[in-house]
C-alpha cells in the first residue's frame, strides 16, 4: 500500500487543481486574442471576434523580437557555462577527504547566497558592469547570471554527483583512466539526469529574472522578456490587449521547454535534490 | 602508483572548485560588502556625501512604514508556506500512485512555477482587475458585489496571497512527492497488516520519515518567499494603501525612488540578519526535536 | 566488458558534449565582438545623440515626426529609446548617477528636475550656453529652474542663483473635459459639476466624475486641482504642509462628496482606467492631463467623438491646476552635449513648437502656437492649456518630492478606500488622513535635514 487515497475524491482533487492550475493561463490567453474595445465591453469567456493583431502589435511596435533572442541568447550561455564552472566544483566536493564538512559549508553558502535580494545585488552589479561598459550587453547578463546560477548548480549536481558508486570510478581508475577523464567519461553520462534537473531549473531561474535585468539593460540591444513584458504596463496607459499577449508570449517558451523535459523535473528531484 | 596518483591529486579538487568558489564569491561578497559599506554612509540626491555611522539603522527602525512592511512580509510569508505545505502535501498525496497518464496530472499542475513572475503578476492583474478582469463577476455569482479585489487593503493583500498559493503551490507539491515515492515501504505495510488506519499509518510514519524533506520544502519556499517581488510590483506596487508593501517593494521605494540609498542597505542587512536569526532557530529546533533519524 | 558498455556510451554522450561546449565556444565569439563593437559605437560623438524617454502618447509625435525632420534639416543623427516610466527613471537616474553616458538627452516628468539637477545627473543648460526663446510660456519654463525661481527653497540652496537644468517641450497640464451632452454651458465650479452629477448621473452610469485612486502620484493628480482651487498648498514656502488646513480638508470633502457618482472601483484606477469610462461615453466630466484630448476624437478609442470640450479646471475660489510638463535635461555624461543643446534649441522654437502644435494638437510651449488662429480652429483645447499653463500650480521643487507625493497619495488612498467602503463620516476621515500625511512628510523633511 502506498501512502496515498484512491477513488472518486482523487479524481475530483485532481481536476480541481487542474482548472485552479490552468484557468490563469487560459484567461490570459482568450484576453490576447481580443480588442481593446472587447476586452472593456463586458465578461467574455472566448472571444467573439478573435484577433491576431495584439500579437503583430508586440513584434511590429513593441520590439518582442529583440526581447526574444536577447532572452534564449542569455539563458543558453548562462546555463551551459555555469554547469562548466559548477560541475567540476560539484564533483571536486564530493572528492574530497573532508567531504562531509565542506559539503554541508557549501550547503550552507549557497543557501546563504540565495538569501541575497536582489536590490542589494543590482547597484554593485551595476556599478562593475560600468566600469567594464558592459551595461546593456548580453554578455553582461550572462557574466552575472553564470556568477549567480553556479552555486546553485554546485548544490544541486553535488548532491547527485554523491550517488555515483565509487566501485565504478575506482574501477576505471585501476583501468588507467585519470581523475578527470573518469569524470568525463564514466560519471557524467551517469549524471546526466541530474544534469538535466539541474539545467532545467537553470533555465527557468534564468529567463525569468527581472529586477537584475531591468537594472542593467536600457534598450531592447539588451533587454530580455521580463523587463520587454513590463515595459507594457504603462504608467498613463495600460494596454491590456497587448500585455495579455505579452504574458503569453513571455510564458510561451517556458512553459513549452517545461512540457518537453518535465519529466526530468521529478526524476532529477527524487533521485538527488531531496537530500 | 596509485598512491603516487592520490597524493598528485590532491591539489585537485582545489583546483576545480577555484573558478566556482571566485565566482560565487563575486556574486555574493562583493555586493554584500558593498551593501554594508553604502549602510553606514549618508546619501543625499543619489550620491554618497559623508560617513552616516548607524544613523541610517536608527532612521530605519525608527520608520513605521519599514516596520509595517516587515509585519507585512511576516504575515504574507507564514500564510503562503502555510497554505502551499498543506496543499501540495495534498496534492502529493493524490497523485502518489500509480495512476494512468500520471505524468499528465503532473504537467497542468506545476505550470504555474514555470512562468515567469512578471507575466504571473500580468495574469492576475488580468483576472482582478475591477473592469476587465472576471474576479469580480465569479465573486457576484457567489453573491458578492461591490467589492473589488485591488481595491481595498484585505482583499488585495488576500488576493496577492492567493497568487503566490498558485504559482508555487507545484514547487512544495514536486517535492513532496519525491519525498513520498522515495519512502521505504515495508513500515507503511507493516502498519497497514497490524490494523492501522489510513490516518494513523499518515500521522505515525508516513509524516515522520517526510520530516527532513518537509524541512528542505519549507526553508527553500520561506527563504524566497521573503523576497518576493515582481508580481507585486507588477500588481499592486505594494497598494492600496500599504497592505502589500512586502518589505522588498519598500526597500526598491527607498533605493530607486527616493534615493534613499544608505538607508535602502541598512533595510536589507537588517532583513538578513533577521532571517539568519530565524534560520539559526530552525535548525536548532529540528535537531533538538523528537524522532529524528 | 564494463569497458565497452561505458565506451558505447562515452562516444555518443561526449561527442555531443564536445559538440555543445564547441558551439558555445565559437559562437561566444561574435557575442565578445559585438560587446566590444556596442561600446565603440556609442562613444563616437560628432554626428549622433541619443534621447531617451518613457513611452507616452504625448511623445509619439515627437517620435515619429520631429526626431527626423531634426536629422533631415541638420544632418544630425538621432537615436530614439524608450521604455516604461518606472524602468525610465530607473535607467536614467543610474546613468546620470555613474556618468555611464548612454544618453544625451533625457526626457523627464517635472518633479524629476530638483533631484536629477541636485545630484548632477543633469548638467546646466546655462553653462552649455543654451539660447531660452522668450515665447515660452514662464510657467512652463520656470519648471526647469534649480533652485526653483518661485515656491519654498531649501536651506542649502536659498542663496544660489537659479540656473536653467531643464527645458520643457511639452507644457503638460491639467484640464478639465466635459462632455457637451450633459452641460449646456461651461462648467467653472465644483459647484457646477455637483448640480450636474446630482440631476443627471446614474448608479450603473453615466458617471457624474472619473478619478486616478491608485496611492502615490495617481491620486495625488486627482486631488492636486481640487486642494488648489480651494486655495490650499502642498506645501507652504516654509515647507509646512498645507493640506491639512480647512482648504485641503474641504477639497478633499468635495472628492469624497462625488462619490456616489464614481465608478466605484475607483480606488483601484489609474489614467487607463479612469479615462475608459469617460470615453465609452459614461462619464459626465473629470480633470486630466492634456494627453487625453489626443484621444477623444479618435473614433477607435473613444465613443464620443466631437461632443467633448475643455476648459480650466473647476474653480472654488480660484482655478489651479496641476501643471506636469515633459521636460529635457542634458545627461552629465553625455557624448555629445552641443548636438543635445542644438536639439533642444531647435525644438523648443518657435516655428517648430507652432509644427508640433499643429501635429495632432500637441501641447506646444510657446505663446505663439498656442493662440495661433489656424490651429486653434482646427485643435480647440491648446486655448484651454495656455490657460492652465498660466495659472498652474507648480508641485514643490525637491528632490525630495517623489517621497512626499508617495505619503502623501498613499493617506489619499486610505481616505478613499475608507470613505468608499463608510458612504459616510467623510470630514473626519479626511481631516484624520490629511492630517497624519502632513506629520509623516513634516518628520521626514526634518529627518532629511536641510528644510526646517
């Protein structure tokens, strides 16, 4: 038996958490595909007269394309380099001879780093990115965002990293790999569930972060969705067409990268996140 | 030879963790040392003119707006992680079977803390906003008129809680089921054989073995949920009134609006202390408390 | 036979890796040259400035029309950014802070000016050698003045000579919109408005008044007209507030006195809002910004076409708008200062500002376009600014000021939010809120030093 409840009540939860889930999306959704004029005129659950027009209205006026590449551009970079600097970190700690009191350290770091609001990282960030003219550039953001993601992929691929036997390492070893040629060849590919739940949440962290990117971007050169979608709510006008359709072209390559590996979210979490 | 290999080695897991560890510490050293130094310092008009000593802390402390928004970050943050433990333990425990097209199930429900906060603030804005949005038109089906949710201090402080619930509920609720499915199995079913009830097998062994997974959950969502910001800046900017004014819309207020920048740092290393104190406690409490493994 | 399971997986599993890390690699590279390419560029100087600005209807001429004729007639190149208030003020307040120069120009609100010109984020329009035309309206143009040239003075300050830091290109102010159909004359009181809404508004609509409720600045707009005409201050010239008087509290009645007559989601609106009810043709009158009037004869976004007019705003014992205005600075890092000047002079003068008032009607700042016969006719509420222009209000000249409004309009919200849910007690709930406001701003003026 297993710790759970069976059922018609099961069902019943599971489709109320469903639409509580999805009615967000759905509204906002219907919201985008109409008119200003239709939106103002009174409760519809589906547009009467669908239009695509807030939709060109982002790309044609509202430079989402620009917002767009800046973001897929960032993220990738950001997460691939961050698991170069993080790995290699992560599977040192789990080497080492006092592993256990420097992994809990390390623990204790990144949980302390995670701490850190925001506003007080974006005035020094600002600052240096100055000085380097690095201030709205996409390599400024991913310099910043490669800082902040590695200690979150140290934590998260250490404690994966940690479930590797030994046996198979030692075995290679005695095989005349060395250290880091058994790390690329026999540990990683073990890792690689890992590696993606780590990669994964990297890239929702990433494409999501607003305040960072706000601070240091000015033009759509640099800026990325989160701050292209606030840029819609105006302080005198509030274009509600387009900023429907804002949030679902802001949500719209997450949530697909998210349907596509979600299976890899809970087999990363329940074989090492949950330590 | 393998020992001559160990002991070359043993410069390098140092060497491997040096990259990280600069840059971790660039990251969080740095702005923090840069964050202390601007709390003791006066700014006026933006700049830094003169050595403020704790003045900054005095004015701070002294501000009932600073203080009415730590009340209100406390009261915003015990009621989420509430609501969302509660909740995605329950969910957890529905979908922790092995139902048909389970991973179906799964996807509706963790869409929400996929999505960007900003665009999560966009969503809702759309859903309470007194004339376009249908809260108000669901709440007079229940026979509630009158009353906007943005509109007065309880229903939208209510109402960005009911936010927060949506998005992150899926987080606490992946968690916990990766706790549940890693469970040993053969006390649940020695339970069960001894006669046990649903309940008691829930409250008996099932929640004790989940205690260090439901500790992890809560901590991580409490440690972001203070800091929550986008959706409220997107949302109500911390209106009406100041009923959402969670301490980091105040903090952003005082450094970018008001160019209170010393102040604005001596806010945060007051933040963090408070929480360092609080995580402090809670570990304390969770080794000292019964039952531990 | 361990080996060769791992060595299956190794070739497939690194080559992909190798591939991946190879591609970050190489494609790095453009992206490191594009960096360093971005900043060449934005410190060439000569030929170029760049202007940014928050998005806003007022400026769309400004961006579709002026910026290129200014380029076309001078061979100057200009560079247009713009991005949402809240990020705007952001963005330039930390470039002009660090002196970053990726601007030239800086479009600003007004209440900006007293903070950007203390804390150096803009430079003295004086010094660069700026050329003021005499046709401007002065109380358009004093807005730019630090120290202010009228109002109370900070201590620091009281002694120096103002100095140009800004130059106004939109003379943004206060008007009142009445739709025809429910006025048969004028209306110039709040009197007038009140007989109007009592005989003629209705519970589900027409509305009889419209009004920003959102605390902080939004509010603050509504009430400014109100607290003026009634001949209250926000602050006196010794800094003392002067809304907690009988005037502000009696102006503030009055609001609350229009209540049941407003949406009564109110509390929540901002000029989005607000506006939408009286386009959609529910609304008898409110006071707004002159952005609006662009938008009443604009049969996509209003219903009531040709039946608005404008006027000054109500009157109680006098009329005393708001006066706003767009306003320019020149960044103190600025790569091309003289070009940023050239710009400036050339925009506000006036043959171009008399193009500009004829471009849809745009709240032009010089004396000319605004009585100009021709456009007039054509744009029947520039007479109605000109007047507001002349007897506007200014807001207090501080850097400090954002903070005031922000205390101020968050007690205004409370009031409201609590006078909407009571229906009744409005005196006391105005005078308990005003007052408190009026303590929180004078503790922190003297917590900021420099005032009292």
């Amino acid at each position: 038996m297993r710790a759970g409840l069976r059922g018609v009540p099961v069902y019943a939860g599971l489709v109320a958490a469903e639409v509580f889930a999805l009615f967000p999306f759905w509204w906002m959704i219907t919201t985008s595909l109409k008119h200003q004029v239709e939106i103002f005129s009174g409760l519809e659950l589906l547009p009467t007269a669908p239009t695509l027009d807030n939709f060109f209205a982002l790309f044609e006026t509202y430079n989402f394309g620009p917002f767009l590449f800046n973001s897929v551009t960032v993220v990738v970079f950001s997460v691939l380099l961050s698991l170069l600097l993080g790995t290699p970190a992560a599977y040192a700690l789990t080497k080492l001879p006092t592993e256990g009191w420097l992994q809990k350290q390390a623990l204790i770091v990144v949980l302390l780093v995670r701490m850190l609001p925001a506003i007080l990282l974006v005035i020094p960030f600002y600052i240096v990115l100055a000085n380097f003219q690095l201030l709205n550039t996409r390599i400024g953001l991913i310099l910043l965002y490669t800082g902040l993601n590695t200690g979150f992929v140290i934590w998260l691929m250490q404690s994966f990293l940690a479930e590797i036997p030994r046996d198979i390492e030692e075995a290679a070893l005695v095989d005349g790999d060395t250290r880091l040629t058994a790390l690329w060849r026999i540990v990683l590919p073990l890792a690689a569930p890992g590696l993606a739940a780590t990669s994964i949440f990297s890239v929702i962290n990433i494409y999501n972060d607003f305040l960072i990117a706000l601070t240091m971007t000015s033009t759509p050169e640099a800026q990325t969705i989160p701050v292209g979608v606030s840029t819609l709510i105006g302080k005198i006008q509030i274009q509600w067409g387009p900023m429907a359709a804002a949030g679902v072209v802001g949500a719209l390559p997450i949530v697909v990268f998210a349907l596509l590996v979600q299976r890899h979210f809970v087999r990363g979490l329940t074989l090492g996140a949950v330590k | 030879m393998v020992r001559g290999r160990r002991a070359s080695f043993a410069a390098g897991p140092y060497v491997l963790l040096l990259p990280a560890a600069v840059a971790l510490a660039a990251v969080s050293i740095y702005p923090l040392a840069y964050g202390v130094v601007a709390s003791v310092r006066h700014y006026r008009y933006g700049l830094d003119v003169a050595y403020a000593g704790i003045t900054n802390y005095v004015q701070v402390l002294q501000d009932d707006t600073f203080i009415t928004a730590l009340e209100t970050t406390a009261k915003y943050v015990a009621l989420c992680v509430v609501i969302e433990t509660l909740l995605g333990l329950g969910l957890a425990m529905l979908v922790n079977r092995q139902l048909r097209g389970a991973s179906l199930w799964r996807i509706g429900i963790i869409l929400p803390m996929t999505v960007a906060p900003v665009v999560v603030g966009v969503m809702w804005r759309l859903i309470y906003a007194s004339d376009i949005g249908i809260a108000d038109p669901v709440m007079g089906l229940f026979g509630i008129h009158d009353v906007h949710v943005l509109g007065s201090d309880t229903t939208a402080f209510l109402g960005v809680v009911l936010l927060d619930v949506w998005e992150w509920t899926p987080l606490m609720f992946l968690i916990l089921l990766a706790g549940l499915q890693t469970l040993p199995q053969e006390p649940l079913e020695a339970a069960v054989i001894d006669g046990a009830s649903a309940i008691r097998v829930f409250f008996d062994h099932v929640l004790p073995m989940l205690r260090p997974v439901l500790f992890v959950a809560i901590v991580l969502r409490t440690i972001d949920a203070i800091g929550t910001f986008d959706q409220i800046y997107v949302l109500t900017r911390g209106g009406p009134g100041v009923s959402t004014q969670l301490f980091s819309i105040y903090a952003y207020n005082t450094a970018f609006l008001f160019t209170q920048y010393g102040q604005a740092m001596a806010m945060v290393v007051i933040l963090l202390a408070i929480v360092l104190v609080l995580a402090a406690i809670a570990i304390r409490l969770v080794r000292l408390g019964p039952g531990t493994r | 036979m361990t080996d060769s399971i791992f060595s299956r997986r190794y070739s497939r599993r690194s080559m992909l890796r190798a591939g991946l890390f190879g591609a970050a690699g190489l494609a790095a590279v453009p992206a490191v040259l594009e960096a360093c390419a971005s900043s060449s560029t934005s410190n060439s100087g000569g030929g170029k400035i760049v202007i940014g600005t928050f998005q806003d209807n007022a400026m769309v001429p400004f961006r579709d029309v002026f910026v290129k004729r200014f380029t076309s007639e001078t061979g100057i190149q200009v560079q247009y950014n713009e991005t949402n208030y809240d990020a705007w003020y952001q963005n330039s307040k930390n470039d002009g802070l660090h002196k970053t120069g990726a601007y030239d120009i800086y479009v600003m609100d007004d209440n900006w000016v007293p903070e950007f010109a203390a804390g150096k984020v803009i430079q003295s329009l004086d010094k660069l050698g700026f050329h003021v035309n005499s046709d401007i309206l002065p109380n358009g143009l004093n807005q730019g003045y630090w120290p202010p040239k009228t109002g109370a003075k900070m201590k620091d300050f009281a002694s120096a000579t103002p100095e140009l830091y800004a130059i106004v290109i939109i003379d943004d102010v206060e008007i009142l919109y009445y739709n025809k159909d429910y006025f048969p004359n004028a209306p110039k009181t709040w009197d007038d408005i009140a007989s109007a809404a009592a005989a003629k508004a209705k519970a589900g609509g027409p509305y009889g008044w419209s009004a920003r409720g959102v605390k902080g600045n939004p509010i603050v707009q509504t009430y400014l007209p109100l607290l003026n005409s009634y001949g209250g201050n926000f602050v006196n010239d010794d800094w003392s507030p002067g809304f907690a008087s009988a005037a502000g509290v009696g102006a503030l009645e009055r609001l609350f006195s229009f209540i049941p007559y407003m949406p009564t989601g109110v509390a929540e609106f901002d000029t989005d809002q607000e506006v939408q009810v009286f386009l959609q043709g529910n609304c008898l009158a409110l006071t707004e910004y002159t952005g609006l009037s662009h938008q009443v004869d604009d049969a996509t976004a209003s219903k009531v076409v040709g039946k608005i007019n404008m006027a000054a705003t109500p009157s109680q014992e006098k009329s005393g708008p708001a006066i706003g205005t767009f306003i320019c600075g020149v960044a103190s890092g600025a790569p091309n200062p003289q070009g940023a000047k050239q710009f400036l002079e050339w925009f506000t003068s006036s043959k171009v500002q008399t193009d500009f008032a004829n471009t849809n009607g745009s709240a032009a700042v010089t004396k000319s376009a605004l009585s100009d016969p021709n456009i007039t006719s054509k744009y029947r509420w520039l007479p109605a600014i000109a007047d507001a222009v002349n007897n506007s209000v200014a807001k207090p000249h501080t850097p400090d000021e954002p903070k005031m409004e922000d205390i101020l309009g968050t007690r205004l919200n409370e009031a409201l939010v609590q006078a909407l849910q009571q229906k009744s007690g409005y005196h006391s709930i105005a005078q308990s809120k005003l007052t408190q406001a009026a303590n929180e701003i004078t503790a922190y003026l003297k917590q900021q030093g420099g005032y009292i």
